[in-house]
C-alpha cells in the first residue's frame, strides 16, 4: 500500500541532558494513543528508556524509534519519531539519529535555556542540514524564564528564533499557553493528564505582552518572505495567518528560522502544539533535497535518488541492536520499495543480505510488514554483513550514500575474564556491542595478553562493563579507566633510511626506502586536498623507478604500522606527513614483505630524528554553580592545568567553561559536588588533542 509522503514526518527529539527530551517523547505516546499509561524518568518507567542502565539512572542510553499516527485538522499523519540521549558520552547516538531525520524538536530548560550540550546537538543539526522547531520545557520549574531562554536560543546558538507561542506566567504560576498566530489562550486539564484543551479569550492582565510578542513575531516572519515586507511596510493589518504560516514553513524547512514553542511536558502542558506544529513546520521527506552518493565503481561520479517508491531501493543502515529475535538493523529508506524476503546489496563490501523479515517499531513492541516503500524508518532481521553508516541498495543500481563520521575514543581501560568459559563468551560479546555502537572500540594485546576496551567517557565504559557483567552474565575484571593518548612529531626529518637486509646464502630479503617527515593537522591535509588516514598522510614521491611500484604500497603499509603501534610509549602517531623519497631495490631478493619492514624501520628513526611529543585530550568542560563557590571551583580546576575561557553570570547562578585534560578529570563529579554542597553541575564533552609538559610526559611514559 503506497503511503503519502506528505502526510509522513521523520523527527526526532535532542536536546542537553535532563531537558525533559524523554518526558515530552512519553506524552506524545500517550497522545497519539501509542501507550495508554504515561511513564515517567524519575520513576523508571518511560516507555522508551527500555534498558535496565536507563531506568536506573534516569537517563537516555540508546535513541529508540516509534512510528505514532497523528490527526491534524481532521487528516491523519504519520509520525517516525526517534527519542536520542543527552549525555555527552552518547553523542553518537545523536549523530546516526539526526543523520536519518527530516526535522527535530530541540528541547530547552525553560530555566537554564541554552546549556553546553544544546550547543552540541545544535552543531550536530546544523552539520546534516536538519530544520528545528524549538521547545522551552519545564515552564513550571521554579526560575523558569521564557524571555530569557528564548533570548539565549538566538544569542548562543545564533538562530534566527521566532516565538510563536508565549507562556501563561512562569514557575508555580505557569497555567497554559498564548498562541500568538491565533492569539488565542490555551488551557490544559491535568485531571485526564492533559488530553482536553481548553480554548479561551487571552486574559487581560496578559493582552499587552501578547501583543507586543505578537508584533515581534509579525515583523521577523514578514523579513523572511519578500512579498510579506512589501505588505508589511505598506499595511502590516492586511497579513493573513496563512500567509504568516506558509512563510514560515517555508523559512524553518530552508533553515532560515526556527519556531519557538513552550509548555511542560511533567505538568501536561503544550505538547499537543509540538505535535501540530512539526506538522505545520517540519518538512516531509519529498521536500528535503534528493539523497546523494557515489558509484561504488567509480567514486567520482555522483549519483542521486528521487524520495519515490518507483527509483531504484536506497537506504541506509543507522542503528544495530542485539535481540532475542536476531540482530535488529535500523534502515531509513530514501528511495524505492523494501519488501520482506528481497535481497539488497551492501556496495561497501560488495556482500548480498537478505530481507528475512521487516518490522515498523514501536519502542519496545513491533508489528511486521510485507512491504515499505520510500521516506520510512524501518527495522530488518537477516543482514549479517552490514553495520552502522553502511549503504544498502538495489542491486542492479549500486549507490554508496555519504558515511557517518565518528569520533575517536578518549578514553580505555584494560578489561580480563574471569574463567576460560568467560574468555570465549567474551570475544563473541565484544563484537556484538561492536556493532552496536561505532563509537566503541576493543583490541587485545598480545605482549600482555590484556583487551582493552576504549570509549568516549567514563559512563560510557562503565556502561558498557555493566552490559557484560549484568545482560551477558560474563565474569570480568577490570582495570582502571586510562586516558587514550597520542604521540606526535615537533620537527622536520629528511631523507631517513630505513635498510632492511637479510643475505646470508640463497635467497634473502632487501628493501631500502628513505622517508621525510613532518607535522601536519587535518585541516591542512583538507586544504591542500591530500588524504589523512589514521592521521597519517603518506605521498609517494619516487622518480626513475628507484623502487618498483609493486612496493610502494608495501612501504607505506610498514610506516602506518609503525604509526599505528607507537614509538615514544606504544600510542598511536597522529598528524605526521610522510614522504617516500628515494630507495633501492635488488632483483631477486627483494619482497613485499622487506619492504614493510624497511618503511617501518625508516617511519621510527625520521620520527625519532624529527622530535616526539605525547598529546593529551583536552575536554571542554561546563560547571554550573552558584556564584558564591566561583572561588572554590575555579581555583579547583586550575589546579587540575584547566584554563578557564569564559565565565558568565545568569542570576545567582555562575556559568564556567574550561578547558582540562582529562587525565585530570576522574572523578571530577564527586569532588564537585563536595566543595560545593552538591549544589554545582557539569558537563564535558572532547575537544582536541594537545602536547603534554615534558615533566608529565616523562611520567607517563615511565608508567608504560
């Protein structure tokens, strides 16, 4: 059955950590009939925080999709929403989900307006393009402030902010809503939990400041649409709503304007209007731009797919999870029709998948489809071979649409079983949350005979331990968390040999290669448009056939292993250019295999030569505090070589933003929370890598 794409939107819900992201997710549950008892975070119960870690903690680990229908001015709607996290630890999860999105409801604290990682999430949007309407929560919290919040949204974030709705007083005296395209008051009945509104007159004591937002509003929508100032400056009366709204539309979908709504999600209060208004506002996936790729064979050639159920199938995979039924896969379809049973292709491995069965999700329960078609976000049983980021596609028509980039980890630590049975379980367990969650890596030593396990924080690991410990039943030690260092070079070296020779009778082994290196940051590897791998360029720059080309890729694979395993303290190398200058070669001994360990051995002494460095991660990190601890918590951080880039005063309340390497940041939390009377926040989340002092160098170095 062909769905109308017009009638479908794709949106999600981001926003900072404890904005109430899952609690508005749980109310349009309930509204669009999906869930007939509403759940709540800070009991354990959301409908969508499935996980055990979820429910305990009381926030979101996983981004979990739902499909709910919705009626808007007597049509129905279908909405694929996606509920993601907010800790800063889980930012991939952000990342896939707003890679698939067609719009996002981007939650604020109506207290705290724009926090570190709304900043975040903002960027994340901005970088895929995703139109936003915005959503100050908790009106109803004490200090709540829609002027002030609103106001950060266009200063912080530098959106072009439109309120289209203002709220019936704040804190305890927030009562309902004032629709300022209607200008119309809105009351909701907390007895049925909010599901009849009440439309009223906008009471008196409140006319004016309607009316003054009301102007505001006009006057924005009106610079947006050049026939709209035209009107404006003539006769501003004669504008008609519809105008205002296809205006707006048009603006919020080309990420020109973002509307601004407000309510509270805990209280019952305004969602409804989110929904009506992502309807209103949020594009449907006919009007964002036709998906681009590459052919797999030829990857300069750029190939696109129209958003119609007739174009070859195209989708991407976002999301993998362990189920009892088998691996679920995430796919959102951008072209053709996906039937159950049909083989797709994987252009990234060239591997075939078959479609054994296909499900439309909600949350935790899903029900099974024959067939969908283009603009859908489905789940699929039966892919073995495809993973997070990967293309599938119609066969006969081979497209690879744009990856996803992930970041690297910061942070490791070592991890052991506790029995032989566990040592098997655990290699299998450690693939499965693999491909779970790309922002996860696990290597196993051989010299220490250790696996260690790397992520993006210290939740992040501690999770993850858990989820072996308590969901697989698997017996592990585990070491201290480590921080994930890097080494680097600081100098120039030219023309280094590295001469590997072995000719002691019969056949032997010889390669000679010279390399020259020198530091180089990704952003000028894009720049002079050379490709960075691992965070090593490497050129080939020989003439006259010196070396054979059968051996240059064999060189270079040795430099990038020698880069890959470290050579100040066993760290990857990162940020080095290496060139391939001049060689030798001998006719009969010389292999594919003494050329790698002539590329190692000249990568090592041109590094050594050029000066090595150990590079730290630097977090970015955000404490709230109340402002009379300012001296405590500042003071605090520099002694843990934090630099502080701004501080900023909101009420009674101090904002600090530092730079700290993260070495010093274990259990930062704790102490926090101690020098203030647990009354201070914070949030941190990667921000670079720098050279470390030759003091802590050689402490961590005497430590490996």
């Amino acid at each position: 059955m062909a769905i109308d794409l017009s009638k479908v939107r794709n949106i999600g819900i981001c926003a900072h950590i404890d904005a109430g992201k899952t609690t508005v997710t749980e109310r349009i549950l309930f509204y669009t009939g999906k869930i007939h008892r509403m759940g709540e975070v800070h009991e354990g119960t959301a409908t969508m925080d499935s996980l055990q870690e979820e429910q305990e903690r009381g926030i979101t680990i996983q981004s979990a999709a739902t499909t709910c229908p919705w009626s808007f001015k007597g049509t129905e709607f279908k909405v694929n929403l996606i509920d993601t996290p907010g800790h800063v630890d889980f930012t991939i999860e952000v990342e896939r989900s707003l890679r698939v999105l067609d719009g996002a409801v981007a939650v604020f604290d109506g207290k705290e307006g724009v926090e570190a990682q709304s900043e975040t999430v903002w960027r994340q949007a901005e970088r895929y393009g995703v139109p936003r309407l915005c959503l100050i929560n908790k009106m109803d919290k004490l200090g709540g402030d829609f002027e002030f919040s609103f106001n950060s949204i266009r200063q912080r974030l530098g959106a072009n902010a439109i309120a289209i709705q203002l709220p019936i007083g704040n804190g305890n005296e927030f009562k309902g809503i004032i629709d300022l395209m209607a200008m119309k008051a809105y009351y909701w009945n907390a007895e049925d939990d909010g599901a009849t509104v009440d439309e009223r007159e906008i009471p008196a004591d409140w006319k004016d400041a309607a009316e003054i937002w009301h102007a505001q509003m006009v006057e924005r929508i009106a610079e947006l649409d050049e026939t709209l100032t035209e009107k404006y400056i003539h006769d501003h009366e004669s504008i008609t709503i519809e105008e205002l709204k296809k205006a707006l539309r048009k603006a919020t979908v080309d990420l020109r304007a973002f509307p601004v709504l407000c309510g509270s999600a805990l209280k019952y209060i305004g969602i409804q209007k989110v929904l009506d208004a992502a309807i209103e506002y949020l594009p449907n996936p006919t009007e964002r731009v036709d998906v681009e790729g590459v052919d797999p064979k030829d990857p300069s050639v750029r190939l696109t797919r129209p958003h119609k159920d007739d174009a070859p199938f195209s989708a991407l995979v976002f999301k993998v999870v362990a189920d009892v039924a088998g691996t679920l896969t995430y796919l959102r379809i951008y072209s053709g029709k996906l039937t159950k049973g049909s083989r797709v292709l994987n252009p990234g491995n060239g591997r075939k998948e078959n479609i054994s069965r296909l499900y439309e999700m909600h949350a935790q329960d899903r029900e099974a489809l024959d067939e969908t078609g283009s603009g859908q976000i489905v789940a699929v049983v039966g892919l073995k071979d495809s993973f997070t980021g990967d293309t599938l596609c119609d066969p006969d028509h081979p497209i690879i649409l744009e990856r996803m980039v992930f970041p690297e980890p910061v942070i490791s630590m070592s991890i052991e079983p506790v029995t032989a049975d566990d040592k098997k379980k655990l290699g299998e367990a450690l693939t499965t949350i693999r491909r779970e969650d790309p922002s996860f890596r696990s290597n196993y030593n051989d010299e220490t005979g250790e696996t260690i396990i790397s992520g993006m924080g210290e939740l992040h690991l501690e999770i993850i331990k858990n989820k072996l410990t308590r969901d697989m039943k698997i017996g592990v030690n585990v070491g201290k968390p480590r921080v994930a260092y890097r080494e680097t070079i600081i100098g120039h070296a030219e023309k280094v040999r590295g001469l590997f020779k072995k000719q002691t009778g019969g056949r032997g082994q010889f390669g000679d290669a010279y390399l020259s290196v020198r530091p180089m940051t990704p952003e000028a590897a894009a720049a002079e448009e050379l490709e960075m791998k691992d965070g090593v360029v490497f050129e080939d720059k020989i003439t006259g056939g010196a070396i054979p080309k059968e051996f240059i890729g064999s060189v270079e694979y040795g430099a990038r292993q020698a880069a890959a395993s470290g050579i100040l303290g066993g760290y990857p190398l990162i940020n080095v250019r290496v060139q391939l200058v001049f060689g030798s070669y001998h006719d009969v001994d010389s292999s594919q295999i003494a050329f790698e360990q002539a590329g190692a051995l000249a990568m090592r002494e041109a590094c050594t030569k050029a000066g090595l460095a150990l590079l730290e991660p630097i977090m970015k990190v955000v404490v709230t505090t109340p402002d009379e601890f300012f001296g405590n918590v500042s003071g605090d951080l520099a002694s843990r070589r934090g630099h502080i880039v701004d501080s900023e005063l909101r009420g009674v309340t101090r904002m600090i933003h530092a730079e700290v390497p993260l070495a010093e940041l274990f259990g930062y939390t704790t102490s926090l929370r101690s020098m203030t009377q647990g009354r201070a926040s914070s949030s941190m989340e990667p921000h670079t890598y720098r050279i470390m002092p030759d003091r802590l160098k050689d402490e961590v170095l005497a430590k490996t």
